[in-house]
C-alpha cells in the first residue's frame, strides 16, 4: 500500500481558537468521511487534529492538510510487479479514502489560513466555492484531482498573496484567465486538465505574471501558441504544453524564452520539422517531444545544447542518423527514441542511449 507523506500530524503545543475549533466541525460536518480519516477531530484542541495546522504562537489555524493519503495506482495490475487482487485493494483504498460531500462557507472563520490541501479528494463535479477567493491569507491552494467541475470562480483572483496554485481539474473549464491578473506573487500554476479552449487570452496573462517559476497547462484543449512581442515571465523555468493540439509553433515569443529549464511538448500533434523556434532555448535541461509526427533528421543545432540532461523524441518519425555529435552533450543522462528509421553507431536498438 501507497501513502502520501502530506497528512500531517498536528502540533500539540498550543491550544487553538473556540470560534475556528467550532469552524473545522462545521467544515468536517458538510464533509462525508467513508475511511473516517477525520476521527482525530474531537476535543477542545484542534491544533492536536490530524491535518491540521496552528501557529506555534497564536494558535491560530494557519493550515489544513487533506490530500488523500494514498497515491492512486497508475495503469492496470498487469503492467504492475504486484498480483490482481493487491492492485484492487490498493484501487480501493485509494477510493474509499475520499472525502466527499461540500466545502463548507464556516472555513471564512479561519482568518489565518495560509495553506489549503484539499487535493485527490472527490466532490462529485460541485463547483468550487467562490468564497475560496475571500481566503485572503492563502498562499497555497491545491485542489487538484478532486472531481469538481463547472466554471472555475473568478473570484481566486483577489487571492492576492498565492504563491502556489494548483487546479488539475478535469471536468472544469474557463473562459478567461483574467482573473490571475489579481496573483502577482504566484510561482506555480498547475491548470491540467482544464478546458481552456475558450480562453484566448491565456498566454498574455500568464506572460504578466511576474513571478511565475512553472506553468502546467497539459491537455487544456489549446490550439494554438499565440505570439506575443514582449516577453515579462522571465522567471518561468518549466512549461507543460503536452496533450494540447498545436500542429505548428510560431517563431519567437514564448519560444525566445532562455530562463527555460524544462519544456514538454509530447502529445501535441506537432508535424513536419522539430521547430527551429526551439534553438534559443540552450538552458533546457529537459526536453520532451515524445509521440508528435516529426519526420525531418535532428537538426545539429540541438547538439550544442550542453545542459540537457533528458531528452525525448520517442514514436516520431525521425529520419537518417544519429551524429556522432550527440556526445557533446555531455549532461545528458537519457535520451529516448523509440523510432524504427532513427540510425546511427550511438544508439541502442532506436530506444535508449546513455552517456
């Protein structure tokens, strides 16, 4: 069995608030708890709760921690070293220990929340909340993976003090990013997942964030990469792209990006050439193209990029040889190619090569 490391223990050192003790019953009351992951949450000192987080000082409850303790099994049991009957306890597991129900409004009682981890959970396609935005202390919000659905609320954007975001919510959709305008501390936004076809704007906003270090918009039904004349995100060092339906990628802009130490672009139906808008990008240390329909050689000016340290253009159709100069590429750690029309002396099969 799989856990999580994030259900923490409580700090029994100090004694919290009545008014937020009785805002956390009020919250686990409009919750269901199939596990009965909350049977800690009795007595007078919440601080000694599982999950739950106070001030060292004040006693104030400044975080609450209830991302599901198991990590949800991958794949089927067949492609796992464990029999049937371990993958389905661990499926069921997994399941069981959802918290389901609603988001109760009595959390805008706890005036000090800095951290909210409601992730992995399941409330069953239920909006998020808009009173979420009036958390003006938050600095982190995860609710990925925990089945909402609806119009992401605008209000998350008067979240002004968020560093951390994380909306992985299949099912979900916006229709603007204008609200993260509002966020111009954040340094990670997770959006996978999200329907963001009708959101045209969403490269101008996200470029005027300031502070943003990674960006994760995979399989947000993008269809194209607009151009953009100036670039602010100078901070930005990862981007997921994959699973969105480019085909083609416009030169300059996001792509004249040198901060960029991660870029993921598998799964994005790109053809023809891997994209010269690329050869700017000499920090990548990751880069990831697997499953597109390239079918040109591997031009030589990605042999110079000497911090790569993985490299995947797997199920493409690259054609001719592999140079000799990939051994310039003296950080790389794995390369991966998984093409039948790929050859040359360094690589392995067309699968792997290692330095």
């Amino acid at each position: 069995m799989v856990f999580n490391n994030c259900f923490y223990n409580a700090n029994s050192k100090v004694v919290c608030v009545d008014n937020e003790r009785l805002a956390l019953l009020q919250f686990k009351q409009d919750l269901r708890d199939p596990a009965n992951r909350l049977s800690s949450w009795v007595g007078e000192n919440c601080c000694k709760w599982m999950g739950v987080i106070c001030d060292n000082v004040t006693g104030r409850v400044s975080e609450i921690h209830l991302r599901n303790p198991y990590i949800k099994p991958v794949g089927d049991y067949e492609t796992k070293a464990e029999s049937e009957s371990e993958y389905e306890s661990e499926i069921d597991a997994y399941w069981r220990s959802q918290l389901r129900g609603k988001i109760s409004p009595a959390l805008l009682n706890l005036n000090h929340l800095e951290h909210l981890d409601l992730s992995c959970n399941h409330f069953e396609g239920i909006k998020i909340p808009g009173f979420i935005g009036s958390l003006k202390n938050l600095r982190y919000l995860n609710l990925s993976q925990s089945n909402f659905g609806g119009v992401i609320p605008y209000q998350l954007g008067n979240l002004s003090r968020l560093r951390y975001l994380s909306l992985d919510v299949a099912g979900a959709s916006a229709e603007n990013l204008q609200w993260l305008s509002g966020l111009p501390l954040l340094k990670h936004l997770v959006m996978s997942g999200v329907n963001l076809s009708k959101a045209f704007d969403w490269l101008k906003v996200t470029n005027n964030l300031p502070s943003l270090v990674e960006l994760y918009l995979s399989n947000c039904e993008l269809t194209y990469i607009p151009h953009l004349p100036n670039i602010n995100f100078t901070s930005l060092a990862i981007l997921d792209l994959s699973s969105n339906n480019f085909e083609t990628m416009q030169p300059g802009g996001i792509f004249s990006l040198g901060s960029l130490v991660s870029l993921d672009l598998s799964f994005c139906q790109l053809y023809g050439s891997i994209p010269a808008v690329l050869r700017n990008m000499t920090s990548l240390r990751d880069l990831n193209l697997y499953y597109n329909y390239f079918n040109s050689t591997i031009p030589n000016w990605l042999y110079g990029f000497n911090h790569l340290e993985f490299l995947n253009f797997g199920f493409n159709s690259l054609q001719g040889e592999l140079s000799s100069d990939v051994k310039n590429l003296t950080s790389l750690g794995a390369l991966t190619c998984h093409t039948i029309n790929l050859k040359g002396h360094y690589l392995d099969h067309g699968e792997s090569f290692a330095t």
